[in-house]
C-alpha cells in the first residue's frame, strides 16, 4: 500500500513539475519580416536568384536552337563533323549544368551569398529570443512559424512583439 501512494506522489508531483515550466510563444517569421536589414538582403538574393535563373534558361534555348540546327545539318556532315559536334553539345550541356549547380546547389554561390546575408540577421534573433527568455524565466520557447502542429496557444503566450521591439 506504501508503495501505490509513493508511486501515485511520485507522479502527482512529476505531473505538476511538467506544467510548471514556463514557456512563451514566438512567430520567429513576423520577427525577420520586420527587420530591413532582413527583407533587403531576401530581395537581392531573390534578385539575384532571378538574374542568374534568365542565364541557365538563356544558355539552354541557345543549346537547343544549336542541337536543332545540328539536327537539320548532320545529313550532310560526315561522321567525323558529326562526332564533333555531339561533343560540342553535350560539353556545353554539361558546362550550362555545371554553372546551374555551382550557381544554385547546396554549396553555390547563391546559397552562399544567402548564408552570409541572412545568417547573421537570424543570430542576432535568436540571441534576443534567448535573452528575452532567460530574462523573463521562460523554459520553452516555441516558434509558431516552423510549427505546423501547434493548434491553440493563448495570446498572452506569444511575445513576438516584444521580440520585434528588442530588434529594432
């Protein structure tokens, strides 16, 4: 019999432990849109992003009018003429999908260029979200943004807000 009602003390008091942690809401998304430092460096990348996807799409219709013009010629052109130009297509294919991975991949200019941009902006976030949690004796912080499965919080909980003022 001691044994149920230690057991049961046991979990009536791990159970009030858990909701007492104190926890706040933040929409880190609202937070970033507010900073202009944030929103112009999103544009030029965008920009950028823009500017370089004209060039892949520009070497590539060139590319095909070069193959359809081949395509329209190898007829006339001797095996030799033809081995060649094969090859001068597909290395400037390969040089288009080169540029568009160097460009846009996961180690690319582009992606580069954001990282630098943006990465400094989000430390700069989260080190206020978590300043602004450890000062206010918050255990949990949860960004409503990235958290689909998040379906009620109290509005008293979410201090994007206060975030957005200690930003700016």
């Amino acid at each position: 019999m001691k044994r149920i009602v230690l057991i049961f003390a046991a979990l009536v008091f791990g159970i009030g432990a858990a909701a007492a942690q104190n926890y706040m809401v933040v929409d880190s998304e609202k937070v970033f849109k507010s900073i202009d430092a944030y929103n112009r460096a999103i544009s030029e990348v965008e920009a950028d992003a823009e500017r370089y996807q004209k060039q892949v799409d520009d070497a590539f219709n060139q590319l095909e009018q070069a193959f359809n013009a081949y395509q329209q010629r190898k007829i006339s052109m001797s095996a030799v003429e033809r081995s060649a130009e094969e090859q001068r297509i597909v290395a400037r294919e390969e040089e288009i999908k080169k540029f568009q991975s160097d460009t846009f991949g996961e180690q690319g200019s582009l992606f580069n260029k954001r990282v630098g941009l943006i990465k400094p902006i989000q430390d700069r976030v989260f080190a206020a979200i978590e300043t602004y949690a450890a000062e206010h004796g918050y255990d949990i912080v949860i960004d409503i943004a990235s958290n689909p499965t998040v379906l009620y919080y109290k509005p008293s909980v979410n201090h994007t807000d206060a975030i957005i003022a200690i930003m700016k």
